[in-house]
C-alpha cells in the first residue's frame, strides 16, 4: 500500500488520517499549522509529525491535504510541497475555488506530480466512519489511481470530470444548503415569535414542501440553541462566496445566495463565526442576540 501524508489534521484531516490507519493504510507523516495539534494525532497514530512540508512529501507517496481555503492552498504548494514530488499523487480535499484546483494540478504535473480534487459533502462523523460523499474532478487515469484509497473514505463517490468542475459543484451544492439553513432559521424564528410550538412545526415541516436535509440536521438544533460546531458560520460565508463569484463570471444575478452570505458574513463580524451553520438561527430569533 502507498503511505499516506496528511497536510491539515484539524477535525476533518484529523478523523480521515485515523480511518485509513485503522484500514490498514500506512500513515506515514502529518503536518499542521497547529504544530501540538499535529504532534498528538501523530503519537496516535504512531507516525511522524513532519517538521516542513518537504519532510511531509519525503516521507509520502499519497499527500492528501484539507486546509481552509485559496490562500492556505497556496501556501502549502508554494511553501516546500511539491519539493521531492516526483511520482506523488495529491488528493486535495479543501473546498476551495475551482480555479485554485487547476492552478494546484498545474503546479503538480510541472513537478512531475499528479493532482485530483476530491470534494467532500459529509461531516466529522463520516469522516471517521469512512461514509462521505466525495464529488472527483481531475484526470481519470489520476482517479483511478485514487480510488482504492477514496473507497475507504467514502460510501459514496462522484466522478464529475475535468479538474475544477467537482468545485463548482461542491460550490452550488453548498450554496443551496446556507440558503436552506438562512430559511430555516427565518421560518422558525417567525414561528417562535407567534407562539407556536417548534417541535410540532417541524414536524409538519418534514411532511410538506418545506422540508429539507437540514430540517433533519439542523432544525432541533436551532430551537435548542446547539450550535456545536460540524460546518462553522465561517466556511459557509466563504463557500457562499465562492458560488457568487462563479455567478457574477456568468453574469446571474443571485439575490437569495447574496442574502445569505450577508447573513453569514454578520455572524462572522457580530463573533459568532466560529458556531455550526446553525447558529444563524441566532439572528433571527427574537431576542436572543442583539448587534455590537
């Protein structure tokens, strides 16, 4: 089997490096901008935590990185990645723009390298579990490189095509779910405000045509004021953003994704950045947060 590295150990690298180790996958190296962050997981997982980047890529045949966005991705490859990167194959997991995508597998071949985007639609827990979605943009020849290692992460896969375009999906697919959770919020607010019992509304929720995926994942949690973190407030104003520069490069105007990124964008400046998605139901509350 390839060793693995992994570049970003937060909660998602984090729970995707201990599910390929306890697969029989050999963990070879991990690195983090968290330094002590990556020394515990890789006590752990009995691996090295790479000093640079360039120790990661050494020790490495598969580099599999999930940072936070277009700046992160830069720096890494810019920083000492693609050093000794000849033969090795980056699986690059950030939600990022699809740009950033191509100009990483750019960088990569230039190096002698092989580059695939494989963006996630799952959460912690499937990380852990090896049950997320994954939407594949790269060569295939690269895919099929991937795929036994991709299998053992996810229950399902999405092979879209060319490299960039697993990103807009991921891009649309995220922008869909903040206007939904934006909805949510907003319907459960006003019924809040009107006395009405939100177990019973949810519930009819589920039964008509307001129901969605994150009625389920999210809906209790807005009544119940449980904003543990899964996708932070944060990564949706970003991911948002991302969809809306792709719209604005096709001349579509967008009014409810930019509504709910100004949403998103209030809870990021109002400190609340760092709270699930959910926490958005925070806003529209009566009562429960009033601006700085």
């Amino acid at each position: 089997m390839e060793k693995i590295g992994f570049v970003g150990v937060g909660r998602m690298g984090a729970n995707m490096a201990r599910r390929l180790k306890e697969q029989g996958y050999t963990v070879a190296a991990v690195y983090d901008v968290n330094a002590e962050g990556a020394k515990t997981l890789a006590t752990e997982l009995g691996c090295e935590a790479a000093a640079d980047l360039k120790a990661l890529t050494k020790a490495s045949d598969v580099i599999i990185t999930v940072v936070t966005d277009d700046k992160a991705m830069k720096s890494i490859f810019m920083g000492g990645l693609l050093s000794r990167a000849k033969g090795k194959l980056f699986i690059n997991c950030a939600t990022i723009s699809p740009a950033m995508h191509v100009w990483v597998e750019q960088k990569a071949e230039k190096a002698g390298a092989q580059s695939l985007e494989a963006c996630m639609a799952s959460s912690i827990t499937q990380a852990r579990q090896g049950t997320l979605y994954l939407m594949l943009g790269g060569k295939e020849e690269v895919f099929n490189r991937a795929k036994p290692i991709l299998e053992k992460l996810a229950a399902s896969m999405r092979y879209v095509g060319p490299t960039g375009k697993a990103a807009q999906v991921k891009a649309l697919v995220n922008m869909v779910m903040n206007i939904n959770t934006a909805g949510l919020a907003e319907g459960l607010g006003l019924g809040a405000a009107l006395g009405l019992d939100l177990a019973m509304l949810r519930e009819v929720f589920s039964q008509t045509g307001a129901n969605s995926r994150v009625l389920a994942t999210d809906g209790e949690d807005m009544q119940n004021r449980d904003h543990s973190c899964f996708f932070s407030a944060s990564h949706a104003a970003k991911d948002s953003g991302i969809a809306l520069k792709l719209g604005k490069e096709q001349g579509l105007n967008l009014p409810l994704a930019t509504a709910t990124k100004k949403q998103y964008d209030k809870m990021v400046t109002e400190g609340l950045g760092e709270l699930d998605k959910s926490g958005i139901a925070e806003l529209t509350f009566k009562g429960r947060h009033v601006s700085k």
